[in-house]
C-alpha cells in the first residue's frame, strides 16, 4: 500500500500527489473516483467556497462498500487547507466523474 494526497488548491484545482500526481479542473467544484486494480473504489469531492471567507470542503462517499483503505484528514501540504489522505493499492487510479 502507498498512499495518495488530495487537496484543493488556488481556488479551481485539485491536486493529487503520492503514489502517482495528477492535477484536475474543479472550477465549479470536482468529483472523482479512486479506483484500485481490484475494482475496490470511493468516491471523493472537493468544493471551493467563494462566499467571502474563501476555503475547500473535502468529502469521501462510498460507491457501494468501503474499500479496506486508511482514510485520513490532514492539512494541505501548500496552502493550510484541508486534505485527504488515503492508502490506496498500487497502480490505483483516478477519474473525473461528470457533475
């Protein structure tokens, strides 16, 4: 198992670092699935606010059953948001779900 990062940044961007980088649009918010080898997978979501006090709301949702990963909060690595941290499988991977 290694693990993956996830963070919003600036106010329309989501990063991933860890077992593999990625970057991804979130202009008007972002859903993604982490997906393992196995098929295992969650859901993750990352909503920036602009109401004023600017910050990121970070979520993880099940897609059916809980993969058997650690699943952390933590504080971005960049900018003192929050983030996401999971252990995930190798070769685990991410994509956008469409909003």
């Amino acid at each position: 198992m290694s693990t993956i990062t996830i963070y919003g940044a600036s106010d329309d961007l989501v990063e991933v670092e860890g077992e593999f980088s990625e970057e991804f649009s979130a202009y008007n918010g972002w859903r993604g699935r982490v997906i393992a080898p196995s098929g295992q997978n969650l859901i993750v979501t990352a909503e920036y606010s602009k109401t004023g006090e600017d910050y990121w709301t970070l979520g993880v949702e099940t897609s059916g059953t809980w993969p058997a990963w650690g699943i952390q909060f933590a504080e971005a690595p960049r900018e003192g948001d929050p983030a996401i941290i999971i252990e995930v499988p190798a070769g685990t991977v991410i994509e956008t779900i469409e909003r």
